[in-house]
C-alpha cells in the first residue's frame, strides 16, 4: 500500500463543508484502501491520510481525482496543499473496532539503510496497543529515499491516547529504535474528522 499525506490550512467557518466534500470526493478515489481527514482541534490546520492499493493508483489520483477535490475546497483552503508519498511499511489492526475519534501522528526520520529493520520490528510493537481498548490501528508511513516516517495510531478518543503515552507504551515502540533514528520523534495530536 501507499499513503498520500497532506497537510492544508482551512478556515474554521468552512470546516464543515470540507469535511462533506472530502468524505464525497476522497470516499470516490480509484484504487483507495482508506481515508483519514484529521482536524488539529479549533485551529485551521488539517492532515488527510489517503491509503492506495498502489503506488500507481496514488499516483493517477494526484493528477486527476485529487486536482477536483482541491478545486471543490479551494474558496475555504487558506495554504497549498503539502504533500508527501509514503510507502504503507507496515500496519497493525486493531484488536477491537469501533468508532475513530482521534489520532496521534509522530514523526521521526530513520537512517534510510536502517529503515526495512524498523519496518520488520514496529508491527510487534505497536501490537501491544492492542490490549488497549481504545487502540483503533496504526500504520508506518515512510519515504525510502531520505527515511522520513509517519507513524500514524488511531485511537477511539483523546484520553485512550493519553493513557497510551503515560503508561509508558508509546515510548516501549520508539526505544528499541534509537540507534536507527536519524533525528528523534515528534508527536502532534488531530481529531479524526472523517474516516472512509
């Protein structure tokens, strides 16, 4: 799989209205696996993690499907659209389901020859969020050229996303690590607005 992330500002009077074209027009993609709109609270700034099948399905989309959304959203965009392709590295499931209402996303850059080495061991880590009911899934994001990685966790709410970082969980995923870190993680914290 392959993950488009994209960050944009959008007013917060037009926030409702994107959420609607995003869920119709991201919901509509050719080749889509799945589809996070991620809102950074009251603010403007929002992340869209959008999930191919493929690396060519990702890439017609951008020439095609995606230039329509931009334009439908374009009267409430307050920046350009930021963004970056990533391979899908890998992705734990969750070991419940049920509604999506926040995500954590960190950010970090592996050394690029070190990056299949984490890729390998961070599904097993990340699997013991699994025995948190609040934990919604997670996927490992990466550029292989240069090591950038996302690692997104979808968790049902705000507190199961805290009690993951105080229980000393999230950490127990990032140290065994620390060798193959080229510059060191940093978390942010969105709301899941929609979710295809």
């Amino acid at each position: 799989m392959f993950a488009r992330l994209n960050y944009v500002d959008i007013s917060t009077e037009g926030m409702a209205e994107v959420k609607k074209l995003w869920r119709a027009g991201v919901g509509g993609y050719d080749g889509l696996a799945k589809g996070y709109f991620l809102i950074d609270g009251a603010g403007p700034h929002t992340l869209s993690v959008v999930v191919f099948e493929s690396e060519a399905a990702m890439m017609a989309n951008e020439s095609g499907q995606l230039k329509s959304v931009v334009a439908k959203v374009g009267a409430h965009r307050l920046t350009e659209p930021d963004l970056h392709f990533m391979d899908v590295m890998a992705e734990v499931q969750p070991g419940t389901t049920g509604d999506i209402a926040y995500a954590r996303v960190a950010h970090v850059t592996i050394k690029p020859e070190r990056l299949d080495e984490v890729a390998a061991g961070w599904p097993k880590d990340v699997a013991s969020y699994r025995s948190e009911e609040g934990f919604r899934g997670a996927l490992l994001c990466s550029v292989r050229k240069t090591g950038l990685t996302a690692s997104v966790s979808l968790w049902r709410d705000r507190a199961d996303t805290e009690a993951n970082e105080k229980s000393g969980a999230f950490m127990a995923t990032v140290d065994p690590y620390a060798e193959m870190i080229a510059v060191p993680p940093t978390r942010s914290y969105w709301n899941v607005g929609v979710v295809v």
